[in-house]
C-alpha cells in the first residue's frame, strides 16, 4: 500500500482587504500519495493557485494562513524536530504549521520545490540561468549541511556550512562552486536544452520560452525535491512545447519518484499527466477521485460543466457547453452557508440553501464529491426558482488569473 507523503487538513487562507476578509482558499483537505501526479483543476479565481503558495508558505501580505495542519512525512526531518516541537510530530509526520517558520523554510526549495506559471518573470534577469541553477544546486547543500533540513543526502566538502560563511566573509571566493555549475549544466541536460555548457552561460532573455520552462523544471529539480508543485507549467506555451514539457514532466517524475502536485485549468493536461484529480470550485476541493472516477462517473455539476466545455475533435455537438455566471464573492461576509456554486447550478434544489458536506460516492472513499446529488436524484419539483441570487455580489479579485 502506497504511502502519504502529505496529509493536509481544513487549511484556510485569507486575505484581509479593506472590503473585508476574503475566503481564497477554506477548509481544504489532500491527501498525497508517496509518487504520484495529483492534479487541481478549476478556473481562474477558484484558489488553486493560493493553495499552491499556501502550501510553500509563500503567501504575502495582506493574505494568512488562518488555520489548518499541513502535515509532512519525514522520517530524519519528524527526528529532528520530535525533541524542540513534541507537539508538532506524530510518528514521522510533522505538522509543518505547528513548527516555527525559520524551520518550515529549511524545506523550501530543498523537500518542495515550484515551477511558477511565468518562467520569465521568476528568472532574475541579470544573472546567466546556469548561475541561477547551480544557486538552486547550492541551497540544497547548504540546507543538507544544516541538521534541521532532515535532508539525508551526500554532499561535498565544499558545501559546508563554514565554506558558506566563509564566502560571505570574503566575498572575492565565489559561492557557486564549479561542482555545482558542473551539476547545473547536467541538469540543463536532463530536461534536454541542446549545448548544455554553453547555455548555461546564457542569460534569460537568451532562451526562447520552452527553453526557458525546461531551465526553470532543471532549477526545480537541483533539489531533488521529494514534492514538486507546479503551477501552471505549460500556460504560456504553444501547443507543441507544451506537450513536450508534459512528457518530461512525467518522464522525470518517473526516473525520481517524486510526487507532484499539478495546478492547471485544462482538463487535457490532467488527462495526460496525472493519477488523481481533485475540481476546485470556491476555494474548496468539491469533488475527487481517479481520472476514471472524475471524467467517466461524474456527479458534481460542476466537473460536468467542465467536461462540456471541452472541445470533442470526435464528436457531434455544434456548440461548446457553457457553464453561466461568475465564481462567486469570496468576501466572508457574501459567502453565506450555502452550496456555493448553488447560483450556477443547472440542478439547484432547496436543499442547497445548505452547505453540502464531503460525501464518498465509492465504498473505498476515494470517489468524493461535494453535492447532494451523491446521496439524491434531482427533483425538478424542489428546484429553486430562477434568478434566486441575483443580489448577491460576483468574484472577488485576489490576485487575478494566479489564483
Ligand atoms: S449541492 Fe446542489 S447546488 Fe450544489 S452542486 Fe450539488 S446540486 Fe448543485
């Protein structure tokens, strides 16, 4: 039986704005497997991509963390920390929430690392992307040199933490050793960039930007990162180069075992790359399962309007389904106790005026969705009548198409 990598539990993050508090990402719920590709799948403004930071612990003011446990299987990472944070370990896994944010950081970029939707603007400009990279080469070691990361890798004399004080201490030493321009430029290769050596001498605006999202995966991967959260890897891309980043994507999740986490709004991306897949609606996974259980034994009416705005090259409709209206405010003081996609939904009955629970629509419970319509048939009778939220306000802006 397949083992938890991250077990993550009623996580909520809010943005304080001045129009109020902002519900981006609420009682969200994941459990990822050791190895596998798990995809979020919703629109833009749905919290995939404030998940994804929450996640990383990357998200900025005037957004929080507001409560939830993120929980991360290490064994030599849960030994570390069992003596100062007792409270923080169960077994081998370690409540990252529970644990102080100097120690939460060791893991970023070492255990987790991200491929952002936009390589361009997360490349600095003015270094060479072989600098770059053999950086990511060095925080790995150096986080591998500190006994808190629980990282349990091998490293060279020259990552130690005193040759990294020492070279701040005479800054004329360089910090990026040639070992770790060496591993860079291997990297380079990995995810196939042709004349490795010479590129990794090149500067950002030198790659085209296919060339560029393979640099910015090689930079993902000096850590050998036990998970790797990519969010929206292939958006900027042609067609052609997406498919190919896709491929390499699963060709290396393949060759190290690591697991992914892959946010993306495109339905291709999850039928090509992943095991499982969750829809995010509204800030909350509201169904899941296998790619099977999710696109050939659909229950929630949102993942059928989903579906149905996906081009058949085979099939037969003249036009497009359309799913109506807006994501809905987030703003907490809007949001009510209700089904939050109750506005848009074709099959609203009475009984949505209620927030429905997680039910399992499978024995093993991997099968899940949000609804009603996993317990009951819908009965047009109790449909609520049209035009029964039209007062109520449209999405809340937080952050535009990133989230
Ligand atoms: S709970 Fe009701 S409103 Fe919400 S998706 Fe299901 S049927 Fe539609």
């Amino acid at each position: 039986m397949s083992e938890t990598i991250l077990e993550i539990d009623d996580l909520s993050t809010q943005f304080f704005t001045s129009e109020g508090k902002v519900n981006a990402v609420h009682g969200f719920d994941l459990e990822l497997e050791r190895g596998e590709v798990f995809g979020i799948v919703g629109e833009s403004g749905s919290g995939k991509s404030v998940t994804a930071l929450s996640l990383m612990d990357l998200v900025e003011s005037p957004g929080r963390i507001t409560s939830g446990s993120v929980g991360y299987r290490n064994p030599s990472f849960a030994e570390n920390m069992r003596t100062s944070y007792p409270d923080a370990v169960d077994g081998d896994l370690v409540d990252l929430r529970a644990i102080p944010e100097d120690a939460r950081r060791s893991l970023r970029g070492t255990a987790f690392s991200m491929i952002f939707q936009d390589p361009e603007s997360s490349f600095n400009p003015s270094l060479t992307v072989g600098e770059q990279i053999a950086e990511a080469v060095e925080v790995q070691q150096r986080a591998t040199a500190m006994p808190r990361s629980g990282r349990a890798k091998t490293r060279g004399p020259e990552y130690s933490l005193g040759s990294y004080l020492m070279s701040m201490a005479l800054p004329s030493k360089r910090y990026v050793t040639e070992s770790s321009r060496a591993r860079a430029i291997e990297l380079l290769e990995t995810v196939g960039i042709p004349d490795p050596a010479q590129r990794a001498d090149e500067y950002p605006h030198e790659y085209s930007g296919g060339m560029l999202q393979r640099a910015m995966i090689a930079q993902a991967l000096a850590s050998e990162p036990d998970v790797l959260i990519a969010d929206e890897p292939t958006t900027a891309l042609d067609v052609t180069i997406q498919a190919q980043i896709l491929d390499l994507l699963n060709e290396l999740q393949a060759e190290t075992g690591m697991t992914i986490l892959l946010i993306t709004h495109n339905l291709g991306v999850v039928a090509r790359m992943c095991d499982r897949v969750g829809v995010m609606y509204a800030g909350e996974i509201v169904e899941r399962g296998t790619l099977e259980d999710v696109f050939d034994d659909t229950v929630h009416p949102y993942t059928k309007g989903l579906l149905g705005s996906v081009p058949d090259l085979e099939g037969t409709a003249d036009r497009l389904q359309a799913i109506s209206g807006n994501v809905p405010s987030l703003l907490d003081h809007e949001m009510g106790d209700r089904c939050y996609f109750a506005d848009r939904c074709p099959k609203a009955m009475d009984t949505c005026l209620e927030k429905p629970r997680s039910f399992d629509v499978d024995a093993d419970g991997r099968h899940s969705v949000t609804c009603y319509l996993a317990e009951e048939n819908y009965d047009p009778d109790r449909a609520l009548e049209e035009g029964r939220f039209a007062s109520e306000g449209a999405v809340s802006d937080v952050g535009g198409d990133s989230q």
